[in-house]
C-alpha cells in the first residue's frame, strides 16, 4: 500500500512535466500492476472457501442456506464482520445467479407432485387452500411460470398469472371466478401473486428479470392480450395508518395538558388525519362515542376486522382509509423511495399506480394488512423504462388520474 501511494503520488506530480512524459508509461503500468496486487491481498481469506463450495454438488443451494442465516442473525446484531460478509455473499449471488444462468419454466399441472407441493409450500401471498385450489390455479385462463437454477432442485422465484378480459379489482374475482374467462377473449395479464422460495435471496431482484421474460412470452404466444397489470397487496398500509394515529393522539394529548417536554413541538407535528365531513361519518356511525375524537374512534374501530360486517362502519370508513391509502403509495417514502416494499417493488421496475379497489381482498390476513384495499400497478410496455429510469434516479412515482381524486386536497396538515 505504500509502495502503491508513493508511485501514485509521483505520477500526480508529474503531471505538466514535459521531461517525465517518456516515464509515464512505464510508472503507469507499475501503478496497475500494484492496483491489482493491492485488490488481491484485500479479497477476505473467504473468498475462495465461497467460490469453492459453489464449485460443489449442492453447494449453491448451502450458501443460500448459509446466507439465510446469516440474515437472522445480522437482525439481532449488526456486527461490521458479518456485515461485510453478508455483502459479499450478496454480490457473489447475483453473480451467480444473472438471468443468463436461469431457466424459464411454465408450471403445469403434469409436473412432478415434489415441484407441485413446492408451490403450495412456498406460496406467500395467496395461501393455496387444497389441491382443487392449486389445479386451478394451474389451468384454464391461468398461468405459472418459475425461474429455476440447474444447481437448486426447486424454483428460486414464481409468478402466478391471471388471462382476463379487464383489470380485476379483487382478489376473489380472480382466485374464485367459475367459469373462467375463455383465453380467446382475454385482453389482460394479471400478475396476481408472486413468491420467493429462498430467504438467502433476499436483496436479489430476481422478481424484476421473471416478469419482464414473462411479459415477453405472454406477448409473443397470446398477441391478443395489450394489458399486462398486477392485483398487489399493500402489506405496509395499516401498520403505517395505526402508527399515525397513535402519534397524533399522543400529540392531542400532551397539547390538552400543556406538557412541557413537547411543548412547541406538538404545532409543528400536528397534522388532520381526517377531514372534517369524514370525522363526521365516523361519529355518525359510532351509537356511543364517548366524548372521543375522530382519529381515536378510528383507532378503536382498526384494533379487530370486526368492521368490515357492518355496513354503516364500512362505509363510514372507505372515504378515510382510501385517501390515507393513496397517499401513503403516492407520498409517503423512505430514502427517496415508496415506503411500501411492494409498491417500490413494481415502481422501480417501471410500473404505475394505476387504481386503488376497495375491499379487494376481505381474508383476515387482507384487512390486517391493508383494510381489505388492493392495487393495480399498471405495466405500459411504451413506458417501462422511462418510469423505471425516473423512478430510480428522482423518486417519481407516476399515478393515473383515477388516483388524483384521493389524493387532493393534498395531506391536509394544521
């Protein structure tokens, strides 16, 4: 490293000097042959032991295990050493595993029951009810297609498609319809679920490549269909909402006793979660209320499910819950990007905001996470790249006009 700063620091002040220029060429080439010795005795002593076990039956599938665990344990304490190996391991990976390395492959029905049992193990968004759910999912007007490893004996990622003749706006259009859409009537693409199998991929966007090479194939085999949009869950909305919330009440409260410690602060982080005509509809719906306010009524109401069986809070609730939600993918975000995975997910790949669906998807697990809302990301193939490059580089995050309606007045703050 000395010998590798010294050369460097001649070279710089050689610069202009007309009788060193015949020494250039030769301190040039030393000063790469030292960047290369320097790179080599910097590569961690770990390096070969990865590349080694990759080289080995199986040993592919062991790294992705190793970094799995590693991953568990960085979440209980982010040691500098794992860290750094963990991101090696990482790089490594995606070298390993670029798209020219993997196979594209339509899951049917006729394949072997070990990859069939795989998909209804490892399906995360969707939980595939019994066999008669799966071969359905597997059949007419249905798609599934996995990326597959020839060192990993099972899909690293897959996406379940749905052939219909629109966008759907719920989930149980899409997992229920009977009879379904015949495919020469089909216009739309639905991407309506997709999985990783392997915890150790975590970072790796593989996701991004399967549905560009899916669009590609649905494209050429089925020309007829020109919408290719997803029904995607937006697993963040309520965690975020009751956050909020509780934040905004704490900060009523500490106003109505004029605590010091927050005082002057509490103006500042003020802001009306609810417009007052929703106020209104919440307190209209409640028979006792007990003094509270909106946003605490809200709260109570959002502690259990329970209120999707009521038509009065249902309704009470949607205009709230589908302003908030809006703008929670639209505006809210985290370094610069949506704050929601899954939105960032289909944003950096190019997608839109195409359309927020109300009670799309009424399973426990659907209002937990999103009141029940679902979202169409809307892939216009003339687009894609344009979105995706200014997504990334600036943050944009493009939206229909159907969106717009939720999302004025803009986040009313006092």
């Amino acid at each position: 490293m000395r010998q590798y700063m010294s050369v460097a620091s001649a070279a710089a002040a050689s610069e202009g000097d007309a009788e060193a220029e015949e020494g250039k060429e030769g301190a040039a080439a030393a000063l790469y042959r030292m960047e290369r010795g320097l790179r080599d005795a910097l590569r961690p002593r770990y390096a070969g032991f990865l590349e080694a076990m990759n080289a080995q039956p199986g040993g592919l599938k062991l790294l992705a295990v190793l970094r799995a665990d590693l991953l568990a344990l960085l979440g209980e304490e982010n040691a500098p050493p794992l860290r750094a190996l963990d991101s090696y391991l990482k790089e490594k990976l995606v070298t390993w595993l670029s798209p020219a390395a993997l196979t594209l492959h339509q899951i049917t029905w006729d394949d072997p029951a070990s990859l069939l049992e795989k998909i209804v193990a490892y399906e995360a968004v969707h939980p595939i009810r019994n066999l008669i759910d799966l071969k359905r999912r597997l059949g007419v007007g249905r798609r599934c297609f996995g990326y597959f490893h020839p060192a990993i004996p099972e899909p690293l990622i897959f996406i379940e498609v749905a052939l219909h003749k629109d966008m759907a706006a719920s989930i149980q259009e899409v997992l229920w319809d009977d009879p379904p859409t015949p495919e020469s009537e089909a216009s739309c693409a639905l991407f309506y679920s997709i999985s990783s199998t392997q915890p150790g991929l975590s970072g790796i966007n593989l996701g991004k490549f399967l549905l560009k090479r899916v669009i590609d194939m649905l494209r050429r085999d089925m020309p007829s269909v020109q919408i290719f949009a997803t029904l995607s869950p937006i697993p963040g909305f309520m965690q975020w909402l009751r956050a909020k919330l509780a934040f905004q009440i704490k900060l009523a409260e500490a106003e109505s006793q004029e605590e010091n410690s927050l005082e002057g602060a509490s103006s500042t982080f003020r802001e009306s979660i609810l417009l007052p005509e929703e106020e209104k509809m919440i307190h209209d719906a409640i028979e006792q209320s007990h003094g509270k306010q909106g946003i605490e009524l809200l709260q109570d109401i959002l502690k259990t499910s329970q209120w999707v069986k009521s038509e009065k809070l249902s309704a009470a609730l949607k205009s709230p819950l589908m302003r908030l939600c809006a703008r929670y993918l639209a505006r809210e975000k985290i370094r610069g990007k949506a704050l929601d995975a899954v939105a960032n997910f289909h944003l950096q790949n190019g997608a839109m905001i195409e359309r927020i669906n109300w009670l799309a998807d009424q399973s426990e697990k659907g209002i937990q996470q999103s009141g029940g809302i679902m979202v169409n990301y809307l892939y216009r193939l003339e687009n894609i790249e344009e979105y995706a490059l200014s997504y990334s580089s600036t943050g944009l995050i493009h939206s229909s006009s159907s969106l717009s309606q939720y999302l004025e007045p803009k986040d009313t703050r006092s």
